[in-house]
C-alpha cells in the first residue's frame, strides 16, 4: 500500500462546521477527525475572523474528506462530483432524498440503463453527488471521485488517466467504456475508472455546452510522508501546469492538487494556538512546502 493517501478537499465560504454535520447526517456513517484554525494573533488573506475555523476533516464511509473555510473566491461545480454507492434502491433513495434538502436536482433519481437506482444532486453547499444502487467493483470506494473533463479540456480523461497512473505507484486504469458513433464524440470516454494510490477514481470526458471546469472549488490533497515525497509529486503533478502558494498546484489539465506533509494535521489543529499560528504563518509564505521550516516553527526554533 503507498504510504500516502489522496483526501478531497472542498472549497467553502464559511460553512465547514455545517456542511460536515449535514453529510454526518446524510450518510449516518462517519466522523469527524480534527478541526483547524486561522491564527488568533493576526488576519488571515481570506479575510475570515482570527480563530475561526479553517479546515474541518471528516470521514465518511471509509473516505476522507477536508472541508476548507476559504472565503467567497471558488465553488464546487460539477466538473468534480462524488459517486456515493449503496446496495439497494431504497437505499438510493434515502440518500438522494436526504442529500437534495436544499440542493439542485441534476439528473432526478430513477432507473437508467447503467444502474436500477440514480440521481445526481447538487447540494446545498454547490457539492455534486450521483447516488447508484448496485454492485460497486470489487475493490471499489464507497464513494468515488469522479472527474468530468470538458470545454478545452474535452477528449482529454484518457491522457490524464495515464499521466496520474504514472505519478502515483501501484496504479492502474481498471477499466475504459468509450463513446460509439451517435452516442457522443466517437473513441472518447464515457467512464473510466482508475485505482489511484490505492483509491478509486472515476473519468469521463463530458461534450456539450458546460459553463464549469476544473478549479479550486475542489482539489486533491497528496498526503506526504516525507519532504522526498512533497518534492516528487510537487514536480511530477505540476509538470506542464502551474504551482501555487502554500503547496497548490495546477496540473496541465487545470486539476488543482495540495501536496502537504501528513503532519499538516497535528500543525493546524494541535492545541497550542502560538504553535498553530507560527505554523500558518510559515505556510503561508511559502509555494512547495518545506517540512523541516514548517516542523521548526510549530515548536518555535
């Protein structure tokens, strides 16, 4: 098993603490695993108050999740959405129905040629969720990352399969279905699934007119053992992309990734709110991170 591990992390304004509570809720199988804070002795660049949250992590049905608290600048949009499998219609329905309190119905549930049971919602915090009955792959996820290649991006899942299989050890592309003449742009994917790091993830170039694409509304965080591995995938994802402050990075597809240490966590979310702050401020002035600098300040050397 790779020592690192892929967590989603989704943009919001200022409702981390409720949109963890909801997806608790929803889904009835999950916890929350730590929480973090903007610092208390100074302002913060998303201008949110000093002390309040920044990050909430969660589980939910064996996935994680971090909840970003990061001002009005992104939203989710449905170029990243979530397949949340279970095992019957009823069930389906359940989580559809709980799921859409408040959100935008995008394809209402109901039966459709690949599943008995489907609907894709958007939640109320602008989350994008396709709920399936059925039988998941073997080795499946609960809940799959799904990424919708469009616009200038369009044609483009199959090359990004074989460029992130080719980053991460131990990865594979399972399985490819493609378009056939009259169903779509022939020859290219109308779903592939990719075993990423261990992890399920799900591609599909989507034709038509979209008004989304790719952004920080939702990003990939790497989770890092060690500062070899921030310099691995900090180079190898942002080949022929962009890199960003405080670890962001766009890869050439407009992906965005966080390539972050594991001790980010035990950083942000420790109990010692000078540590906490000392910590924010180092990552802050930084673009790749530096384990050792952001290790230094958190116990004040």
């Amino acid at each position: 098993m790779p020592s690192h591990e892929v967590v989603p992390c989704i943009w919001l304004d200022d409702q981390a603490e409720q949109a963890a509570a909801f997806y608790l809720k929803a889904f009835g199988d999950g916890r929350v695993l730590g929480t973090s804070h903007y610092p208390e002795s100074r302002d913060n660049p998303s201008g949110r108050p000093r002390g309040s949250v920044l990050t909430v992590d969660l589980e939910l049905q064996g996935r994680r999740f971090t909840l970003l608290n990061g001002g009005p600048i992104f939203k989710p949009n449905p170029s990243v959405s979530f397949f949340a499998h279970v095992a019957t219609p009823a069930a389906a329905d359940l989580l559809y129905g709980a799921l859409a309190e408040g959100g935008v119905p995008l394809m209402p549930i109901g039966s459709y040629p690949w599943s008995e049971r489907y609907g894709w919602i958007a939640d109320r915090f602008g989350v994008s969720w396709q709920v399936m009955s059925g039988r998941r792959p073997p080795e499946g996820s609960a809940i799959t990352p799904s990424l919708m290649f469009v616009g200038v991006q369009h044609g483009r899942a199959e090359e990004a399969m074989r460029f992130y299989t080719g980053i991460f050890p131990g990865s594979r592309i399972a399985e490819v279905a493609r378009y056939a003449a009259g169903e779509g742009p022939e020859g290219t994917v109308k779903r592939a699934r990719v075993v990423l790091a261990g992890q399920d993830l799900v591609a599909m170039d989507g034709h038509g007119e979209h008004r989304f694409g790719f952004d920080e509304g939702v990003s990939l965080q790497v989770m890092c053992e060690d500062q070899a591995e921030v310099d691995r995938y900090w180079e190898a994802l942002g080949a022929g992309g962009s890199h960003g402050p405080c670890g962001w990075l766009k890869d050439r597809f407009g992906l965005s990734w966080q390539v972050v240490p594991k001790q980010i966590a035990t950083w942000m979310g420790g109990g010692d709110p000078a540590a906490r702050d000392r910590a924010f401020q180092a990552v802050m002035g930084m673009g790749k991170l530096d384990v050792a600098a952001i290790e230094r300040a958190f116990v004040g050397r």
